[in-house]
C-alpha cells in the first residue's frame, strides 16, 4: 500500500528456482513500479498458500519443476485456496509437451509460456495486461 495515496501497489510472486531468472524478472519489475516476492522451492509456496495472514499477490508466475513439490500440485492448490482462486497464474517453464501445457491450462493457468521460446519482452508485455487490464 502506498502509503501517501492509499492505492495497494501490485506484486508478482514468482515461484521459480532459477536465480539468473528471477533476477532479471526482479530488475524489469522494479524499473515497472511492481514488486516481486519470490519463492524458490515447492515446500515453501505450499507453506505460504496456508498462511492466512498472507494478502494474495496480483499475479503469479509459476515453474512447473521445483525442488519438493510440482508445480502442477501448486497450481491445483492454488486455485482451491479462499482468496488465492481467482489470482491470474501464468506457468513459465521448460515442459513444452502438449499435454503438460494442456494439464495446466486445465488446471486454471492462465497462459503458459515455455522458456527460451518467449522474448522476456514479449512475456513482460502480456504479464502486465492481468496486472492491468486497461494495458492493450
């Protein structure tokens, strides 16, 4: 919350264990004026999901391969969290099988984005439109 105007200031978090990744997420994100809260393995996603007295985050990117717990098993239960279920998640890894990326668009994901395939531009462009819809 911006204290000054009242106005809640948006964040992502990214639940990712790639550091260079998340590094250069954390740099565009803050030169856009949105915070970034990032969690680099399942266990810990899973633990923040059943705090109560996290607020739910604006957005959030999600690798599908974590260390103790798939991404899949995080974006189930995410979207049957109270607070947490209507949340836009966008998957970002490097499964690019059809029935992977088809799982988690079932699975409530939002948009699926396989690394190396997608200009960080081009992923930062379309991140920003759930953020802010009025974007085009």
């Amino acid at each position: 919350m911006d204290t000054a105007t009242g106005i809640k200031k948006p964040y992502i978090l990214m639940i990712e264990d790639d550091d260079f990744l998340t590094r250069m997420y954390e740099m565009k994100f803050s030169a856009l004026g949105i915070g970034l809260k990032v969690i680099s393995d399942g266990k810990k996603a899973m633990n923040l999901l059943r705090d109560e007295t996290v607020e739910p985050p604006s957005l959030i990117l999600l690798d599908l391969m974590l260390p103790f717990a798939s991404g899949f098993q995080i974006l189930d239960k995410i979207k049957k969290t109270p607070g947490w279920e209507q949340v836009p998640v966008i998957v970002v890894s490097n499964l690019g099988q059809d029935a992977d990326i088809q799982k988690a668009l079932r699975l409530g994901a939002k948009e699926y984005f396989i690394k190396g395939n997608t200009a960080l531009s081009e992923m930062i462009e379309r991140i920003l439109k759930y953020i802010n819809p009025v974007t085009k």
